[in-house]
C-alpha cells in the first residue's frame, strides 16, 4: 500500500467522493447539525459557511502534540467558524466570529502544497467538520500538483458520520478531541445536541478507519488515531467516563490528558468554569488515563 493513502485512490474514486461531498451541501448534512440550507447557493446554517471554505490562517505549527509537529512543524491550516459554540473557547475570534476569507478550491490546493514546500510533516486541519466537501475538492487539486503529505483531521469529534466515511482511505491521522462524557454538558457548555454519542461514534469510526497512533523511527506520526481530552475543573468534563469509552475502543488508544484550560471568551458566564483547574484535579485525571499510551504536548 503506498504512503499516504490518498494515493491509493483512482481517478474516479476521487471523482466520486467529491461529487457525493458536494451533494451533501445542497440540502446540507455534512455535520450532525443537519441544516438543511442549500450552501452550494450561499444559503448559511449553523456553521455560517456557504460553498466556498472560509480560511482564518496557514503556517508551520510548532505547537502541536510532538508526533504532530515534530522538528519542521505541522502545517496547519485554521478553518474559520465551527459546529460548536464552546464557551471557554480560547480561539473564538476565529471559531465563534469568523475571521478569515473565503479561499476557492484552487486556493486552499495552494496553501497545502506551500505548506508542503515549507518542509512540515503533514497538513493539519483545524476544525474541519463543516468543510468536508471543500477539503475534498481542493486535496484532489493539491495531489494532482505533486502533494505527499499525510492528512490530520484535527475535529472536535462532533462529525458525521457519513462524511467522516468519505475521508476513509484520505486521512492517515485523526486528531480527535473528546470533550464531555455527558450530552447534556455538551449542551449547556458548547450549544450542540448530543455530544457525548455522535463524538464516540466518530471516534469509532476514525479508530475502524487508522487503527491505533503509528511512528516513524523520529517519533512522527505516519498513520493512527490519537484522542485530545481537556480536562475542565469542578469534574465538568467527566474524564472518569471519557476514559472508560476510549479504553473499550483501545486499550492502546494515544492519549493526551490536557491540563492548560483557560477561563476565555464567556467561560466567566459559568462559575463553575471560572477558574483553572488545580494539581488535584489534573493529577486525578492522569490516574484515569492509567495504561493509555500517554502523549504530551
């Protein structure tokens, strides 16, 4: 099987990922928001974004996970707006207000082979579980261009399933977030319905489709899943649970337990989320993750 495994696929198969991608705009289902507005003529639902992707920044990332960014960095592209509206988001300028610019297909092709000849390791894509059909379109330019690079879908975990299955055999990397083991949380804290079962799903589903984290001899991702949990004070984000679930996908599952929450954007709406979290608390967590194969930032 040749390396990355976009390259494995034909001509048509191309051709018919990306047609069937773009029908799913028409009356849209690309997330499970399910809209429904027709965004092929503009019309906008709850990710704000019509037919084109809506780009806030690309560059070398240094500050990802180290199988992510390795030595030369990730070549990280930030997708504006998103599918959650999380209330302590620390990049909300971006995610919540949308900064950036529209950018065609041809001109997200570009950012990903300049990313490319800037000598990062993968192209890494940040919140893109509304811009499937876009991502597709313009990665069928950029490989035809030369692009090698392998793919990280770097989501919040609240994707599709259906799209999420037009990426098997594209992405070698799924970066998932996996925020709340309660759907009511999710909904209180981040606006969406049903966090908790449309994220495990897709977990699974990401984890049918790369199987556990694999390196090269440099430490660098070349191909798995690895699972991002914030852990949030006062036990908000039941990392207890999170732990479980993962361990019943894998017990071999990369696993990184964060500890850097911040109290941004509305988070001081909620008394409970006002405050970092305390040695204790992160300490306990890490207890929880026992037996995962531990990734540090």
């Amino acid at each position: 099987m040749t390396y990355p495994s976009y390259l494995n696929l034909t001509e048509q198969e191309w051709k018919e990922r990306i047609e069937k991608a773009l029908s799913m705009l028409e009356e849209c289902r690309v997330c499970p928001h399910n809209c429904g507005v027709n965004r092929l003529k503009g019309e906008l639902g709850y990710c704000k974004t019509g037919r084109y992707a809506v780009v806030d920044a690309y560059f070398p990332h240094l500050g990802e996970e180290k199988p992510i960014r390795g030595r030369r960095g990730s070549g990280t592209v930030f997708f504006s707006y998103c599918n959650m509206r999380c209330a302590y988001c620390q990049n909300y300028v971006i995610s919540h207000l949308g900064e950036g610019r529209e950018s065609k297909p041809e001109e997200l092709a570009h950012m990903f082979l300049k990313l490319q000849s800037l000598g990062c390791h993968n192209i890494n894509l940040v919140s893109p579980s509304h811009m499937v059909p876009q991502i597709l379109e313009a990665l069928y330019i950029a490989v035809k261009k030369g692009l090698r690079l392998p793919i990280v879908y770097n989501t919040s975990s609240f994707d599709g399933l259906e799209s999420l299955r037009l990426l098997d055999g594209i992405v070698d990397i799924y970066l998932a977030d996996f925020k709340y083991s309660d759907n009511k949380v999710g909904k209180k804290y981040s606006k969406v319905k049903n966090y908790f079962d449309t994220a495990i799903n897709a977990i699974k589903e990401m984890h049918r489709q790369v199987g556990d984290l694999e390196t090269d001899e440099e430490g660098i991702a070349k191909r798995g899943l690895m699972v991002r949990h914030l852990v949030l004070p006062n036990s908000i984000a039941g990392t207890e649970k999170v732990m479980e679930e993962l361990r019943k996908i894998s017990p071999n599952m990369a696993v990184n337990v964060m500890n850097q929450y911040m109290p941004y954007y509305k988070a001081f709406d909620y008394p409970e989320l006002s405050r970092r979290i305390n040695t204790e608390e992160y300490r306990q967590a890490m207890e929880y993750a026992k037996g995962f194969k531990l990734v540090l930032d």
